[in-house]
C-alpha cells in the first residue's frame, strides 16, 4: 500500500532530479568600467575601499568590525573575505568586486576570465560571479625562473537569491621549480588597497 500512495505522491509532486547549474561568460561595458573607475577615486569609493582594509587588518588582530572581514589561509593560497553588510548596498558592493580587479590591472596582471555560475542548492540559487588573474608572461629564457608576482588571483562576489553575500579575494602560489618564490601576501594587502589618486 506504501508504494502505491508514494507513485501516486510521486506523480503529483515529482521530485526535481537536476539542479540547476548554468555557466556563462560576461562583459563589462566601457559605461560600468568608467562608472567603476570613477567611484574608486570619489570620497565614497575611497571611504570604503578604506574601510575593507581597516577591517582586514583588525581581524589579523583579533578584532571584529562591520562589515566583518574573514581571513583564509594555508601554505598556497591565502585571502580574505568580506561580508555584506551596512554600509554597502548592492550597487557599492559590486563596484568593490570590480574595483579589486581594477586594481589586478594596475599591478600588472591579465584578466584571463570573467564568468558567472548560477546553481540552484537545495531551496535557494548561488550566483557566483569571477574575475580570475595570472601575472604577465614572462619574457625569461628558459635559464631563469618565471617571476610570479603574488601568484594568480581570483576575485568571487557571491549572491544568494540574487542578494549580495560576501566578496571572496583568493591569491594561489604556483610552487613549482620553474617559478620564483611569491611575493609576500602582507605586500599584496597593501598594494590592493593602495589609494589612487
């Protein structure tokens, strides 16, 4: 009797068997890099950007501030996080998302991708949009290491039901023979968040 009331159940109610997963590749217009640009160097860009960094490094402290900033680490990756919270709203946040790749640019790296995935988990949609870094092609012969600068470097703002959640800077070491030893993640802190002017 069970498995005739479950079919029936089953038929009226059927069970999603795949979740949504979607992958595509997206542009920036000239318009939003302007817009992006623009905002980096107003007060409230500058007031921001200056507040992430405050935050990151009253973490490393052991204190917590808002909007709260989250430390990753391991021996070949290591970033931080930052949540979504007041004072940002959506516009700002993505403006930031932008900014840190902006600012990859100005330190020499290349945009080698900038995607979005969007997969359904359990009851709610993750939208994840990433910018992903290498550091410039060495010009070395093949008797000198390749300088890898901090490493490559992604950059992830990550929705949940299409409200913002935190933005995710990751930097990944190459330790292979062939490269030069990283530059240090502290230098790499400083560099993201150095004012422009």
């Amino acid at each position: 009797m069970a498995s005739f009331i479950d079919d029936v159940l089953g038929k009226l109610f059927p069970k999603k068997t795949n979740p949504i997963q979607v992958k595509e590749n997206f542009k920036q217009t000239e318009i939003e890099q302007e817009a992006v640009d623009s905002w980096m160097v107003s007060k409230d860009g500058l007031s921001l950007l200056a507040l992430v960094a405050k935050n990151y490094h009253f973490k490393k402290s052991g204190i917590n501030s808002h909007p709260e900033v989250h430390i990753l680490n391991s021996p070949y990756a290591n970033g931080f996080a930052v949540s979504y919270d007041i004072p940002f709203d959506e516009k700002t946040f993505s403006h930031i998302f932008f900014a840190f790749g902006r600012r990859m640019l100005d330190l020499g790296y290349r945009r080698v991708s900038l995607d979005r995935k969007i997969e359904e988990i359990n009851e709610d949609v993750k939208t994840t949009e990433k910018q992903y870094f290498k550091p410039p092609l060495s010009n070395a012969g093949f008797s000198q290491k390749i300088d890898q600068l901090f490493g490559n470097v992604s950059i992830e703002k990550v929705s949940i039901n299409d409200k913002p959640s935190f933005i995710k800077v990751l930097v990944t070491v190459y330790s292979d023979h062939m490269y030069q030893k990283a530059l240090n993640f502290d230098q790499f802190i400083e560099e993201l968040f150095e004012k422009k002017h």
